[in-house]
C-alpha cells in the first residue's frame, strides 16, 4: 500500500520504451502516456513483431525517416512502398504545444487532410524528425502556412519557437500530426538514416531495415 500511496503522491507514471534495431544502428524512444491510444497501439505491433524485417522506406533530408509498412519486408529494389497499413486508424491525440516537431520526434502518418480532416492517423506508419534550424524569417513563414492549414488554430509559442531555432525540426507540421514519443538514444543514427541516397520515390537506393522492435 505504501508504494501506491508514493505513487498517488508523486503523480510519477511509468514510461514505456522501444528499442528499434536497424542495420544503421538502434533507436531507442520513449512513448508518451498522454497519447494512450498511439502508445498503446504502437506497443501492441512491437510486441507482435509488425516492424520486424520492415524497411525505412521513406526518407527525405532534413526532414524525417518513414517506415511500418509491413509489405516493404519483402520488397524488390526499386518498388513503391508506403501504401500499406492495417485497416484502422487512431483517432488524433495532439497534444500541441507541449508535444511538437522537434528533432527527434516521434510521430504518426496519416492520409492527407483532403480525406481525413480529422486528422486520424495510420495505424502502423510511424516517422522520426530530423528536420532543420529555423530563423525568425523562416518561423514567420511557417505560421502563416499553419494558419492556413488550421484556420488559425494553431500558433507557435515563443518557447517552440526558440527550440527550432536552436536545435531544429519540422515545425510546419504542428498541430496537424499526433508526436506520442521522442528518440532518447541514438539520435545520431537518425541523422545517418536521413542522409542516405534516395530515389525518386524517396526511397533509400540502398535498404535501410528495422532489424527489431523490442518493448520495455
């Protein structure tokens, strides 16, 4: 009883993790309890085994790195990849400002808002934050493209502001896609991910494989 009682007190919730094994290196990341649905879908596939064997199959630099599609295990070179998921979606959890596009982000894929103006996110594609600095100019430019995109929704706090200045992201998406977690180790394998050679369907030349995905 005494360690539910410090548990009550302290307001201190376990945080689960997931190692992702690639043939680039491991990922590790933390998935946030304030998006229960994404964090416990996402644990769900990981522990079934979806991402074994998955590829990256989506990069673009400074911007991010793609995968869950599971038809990418046993992919030929060359093939377009990225249209697969299982047939669900998430309700969104975007929990903005406090969860943004930082680097290092963790984030949901999802179909574009002409047919999901809810926001609704795959049910298996994930992707992970590189992205870039931002000046003020660039900033300005970006909330008015988020201003557009949610009607004036959405505004960048000058705390999100300052760290895209500093350490970078992707902040156009804010608002828009739900981030349940965030790289914790292994940033650096990240940013070898997100400069490999693509072709023109964004997709690594060489195969870049999630090896596997374990819970904790």
């Amino acid at each position: 009883m005494a360690s539910v009682a410090v548990f009550a007190q302290t307001g201190v919730e376990k945080q689960h993790e997931v190692l992702i094994e690639t043939s680039m290196g491991n990922i590790r990341v933390v998935l946030y309890n304030e998006t229960p649905k994404h964090r416990d879908n996402f644990l769900k596939l990981v522990k079934e085994g979806y991402y074994d064997g998955n590829l990256w199959h989506r990069v673009i630099s400074n911007f991010m790195i793609q995968s869950g599609d599971s038809t990418s295990q046993h992919a030929s070179q060359g093939t377009l990849l990225g249209e697969y998921s299982p047939d669900y979606v998430i309700p969104a959890e975007i929990v903005f400002p406090k969860y943004f596009h930082k680097r290092g982000a963790l984030a949901a894929a999802r179909e574009g808002d002409d047919v999901n103006p809810n926001y609704d996110s795959s049910a298996s594609q994930f992707y992970i934050v590189w992205g870039r600095r931002f000046n003020d100019d660039m900033l300005d430019a970006v909330e008015d493209r988020i201003d557009r995109a949610t009607h004036g929704k959405v505004r960048l706090t000058p705390e999100v502001r300052e760290y895209y200045k500093i350490h970078g992201g992707t902040p156009h998406l804010d608002g828009q896609y739900t981030v349940f977690g965030e790289v914790i180790e292994g940033l650096d394998v990240v940013q070898k991910i997100q400069a490999v050679e693509t072709d023109s369907n964004n997709r690594p030349v060489e195969d870049v494989k999630i090896i596997k995905a374990v819970a904790y």
